[in-house]
C-alpha cells in the first residue's frame, strides 16, 4: 500500500472551492487505508485551519494529515545550532517555532526566517537585512513570488533582504526536497513506496523527483499538457483531476 502525499490548491481545491472529484478521491484514500499526508507551501494556516478549509468543501480529513511549510520550517531549525529567531511571519509559523523551542527575538537571533504576512514593512526589510549580513542564517518557507491574482507570497517578501545583503536564503517548501523528506518523516514513511499528487511541474512534480517518489501530475491547477515537454523531466502518470486518479 502507498504512502500519499497530495497537495492542495489546484488538486483539491480552487480558492476554497472543491475541485469536482476530490472529496471523493480523498475519501476514497482514507477508506482504504493509506497513509495520507496533505501538503502546503502555505505557512500561514495550521493543521486545524486547513482542516476547517476543507471541511468547508467537503473533504473531511483528520488535523493530523496536513504538512506545511511552517511545520517543515521548524523541523528543519532544529537539526541547526542556535535557538533564537527574528520571524516575518504569521501566528502559525510563529506557533511551529515555539513549539520547537526556538525564541522570538530581535535581539541578536541565529535566525532570520521569513513566511508571509500582509504587515510586511520597511522596519521588517531593514532588520532581517541587518541580522543577515551580521551572519545570521537566512531561512524561507517556500519560494513562492505570488499567490492568486498576484497577491505577494514569500518569495517576494525575501527579495528585498537578498537584493540589500547578496545572500539567498535556504528556501524549505517545494521544489526543495527538504520538506518531502520531512513530510515523509512525519509519517515514519520512506520514499519508494510514496506517490506525490500536485498540480505545478516546478514545485510539486521536481519536488517529488528530486526525493524520488511516483509523480502524478494533474492538470486541474498550474501545469498543463503543453507544459510538461518545457521541463528536463516528467510525471510518472497524467491524470486530468484527482477524481480521475486509478494508479493508487
């Protein structure tokens, strides 16, 4: 039986409405025993967020299914030496660093870490760059520049901090392999016997290639048919949405 790992925006959802199939496909999953593990880029919302999110679609999915990038943030920070952390950044990456036992701080941090948030401002740009270029070490939830009808995300927010210190951070959400193996982790699950299901060829499908798992693209988001020969590598299977999935 494979592990599964399933993104969401484009494969389950548009915005907040399901995708046509989905609930079905999930639920299909859930009864037949798969470890199942939803996964974001997103670090904004926790597990109970998303779980109302898709509730509110009608995918019923136990909190403890969903990763983030928040999440996988975290995990990353403490295979590292240090403990203290200027965050830019919402209540749920703030959240995943506590619990970690990392300390909130301006005061001489180990760590710049930046998520998204909509108080972005001229103090936070001028911080994180003072912190980096002092040496502490740059760290990023996702590379995404933008979200729906371009709506800044965090690779966007990193730009200013890169352009001013000539540093670029250690991006942890797809395409880095990073937060696969963590996700993985999460489920004591081990990566020739997973199936990633995304929508975008550059986040989702090299993310599961780079960690070597079973691809599945869908074409329901991001990444369509014609895209797929502008990449150096390809999905294992092609599935139009997630309600068409046969292969596990």
């Amino acid at each position: 039986m494979k592990n599964i790992i399933c993104d969401i925006d484009g494969v389950l959802l548009h915005n907040n409405k399901l995708i046509p199939g989905a609930d079905k496909f999930i639920h299909r999953i859930q009864e037949q025993g798969n470890p199942l593990v939803i996964l974001t880029n997103y670090p904004v919302q926790t597990g109970k967020d998303l779980q109302n999110r898709l509730g509110a679609a009608g995918i019923n999915v136990p909190e403890s299914v969903f990763y983030t990038s928040a999440m996988a943030t975290a995990d990353f920070l403490t295979h590292q030496e240090g403990n203290k952390a200027y965050v830019i950044g919402e209540g749920a990456l703030v959240h995943e660093l506590y619990n970690a036992g990392f300390t909130i701080t301006d005061i001489n941090p180990d760590f710049v870490i930046v998520g998204e948030t909509r108080s972005y401002n001229w103090d936070m740009i001028h911080k994180a760059a003072r912190f980096v270029a002092q040496g502490a070490q740059f760290i990023a939830t996702n590379p995404d520049t933008h979200g729906p009808a371009f709506s800044p995300a965090c690779g966007a927010l990193c730009a200013p901090i890169e352009r001013i210190t000539g540093k670029k951070p250690f991006y942890v959400g797809k395409p880095s392999s990073w937060i696969i193996r963590s996700a993985l982790n999460s489920i004591n699950a081990h990566s020739e016997n997973t199936v990633i299901i995304g929508d975008n060829m550059r986040t989702d499908i090299l993310a599961g290639f780079q960690a070597g798992l079973e691809t599945i693209l869908v074409t329901s988001g991001v990444s369509q048919l014609d895209d797929i020969d502008k990449e150096p590598f390809r999905p294992n299977h092609i599935f139009p949405c997630a309600g068409d999935i046969d292969v596990v």
